[in-house]
C-alpha cells in the first residue's frame, strides 16, 4: 500500500485516532507500557498525531501497512501478548467468522508516551 511517487505518502484515513485503541485490557497495557502498538483494518492515525488515554498522551510515531503474513513474536509483544499464537487467537475471538488469511493487510500504529 504505497505511494510510488511518494513512499511516505499515507492514504486518508479511515477513522479518528481516539478509536485506535478502546478495548479495556487493551488500554490497560498501553498505560503499563505493555502494549506500543496497534493493527487496524483501516488506518486510524497520522505520524505525530497525539492519542490520550485515561489523560495519559501517547504520540505515534510510525504507521504502515503490513500483512498478517508477516507478524512475528517480537510484532505480538508489541501488542502486549506473549506470542504471535496468543495474538491471533485474541483476534479471531473478538472477530467471530474472520479468516486469518497470510494476505490479508492491516495497518500498523505505533506509539509511544509523550514524557511531561
């Protein structure tokens, strides 16, 4: 998904950065700093925009595409599980009926917080 006149050129996006991350568990490990990254289906926010959480503020500070495909252990740590199996599995339990096709793209957010 690039641009071949401009590699950092972004699509639009596809919702609003306060979206990004809303599940409980899953706020929960940002604030511990378990948790530095998120996949979406669409894309949820641009390089430096600020997401806030519990009024903590975290920037992000990449965003591209990637394939399922392509996820590694050290990609689920990032999303504050142990293991890629942990991560998938979490996934298709929140998505009943999804395939986890090697193709298919998501993309990628991370973050980090934003020191006071």
């Amino acid at each position: 998904m690039s641009n071949q006149h401009d590699p950092n050129a972004l699509p639009p996006k596809t919702c609003s950065v306060d979206r990004m991350v809303t599940v409980k568990e899953d706020v929960e490990k940002v604030l511990a700093g378990k948790k530095t990254a998120t996949r979406r289906n669409g894309r949820y926010a641009d390089i430096g925009e600020i997401m806030t959480l519990e009024g903590q503020d975290f920037v992000v500070e990449k965003v591209y595409s990637q394939s399922l495909g392509e996820l590694t252990d050290d990609h689920a740590r990032q999303e504050g599980f142990e293991s890629l199996e942990d991560y998938k599995q979490s996934i298709l339990s929140m998505h009943p009926g999804m395939p986890w096709l090697p193709q298919m793209r998501v993309w990628v957010h991370e973050f980090s917080a934003v020191k006071k």
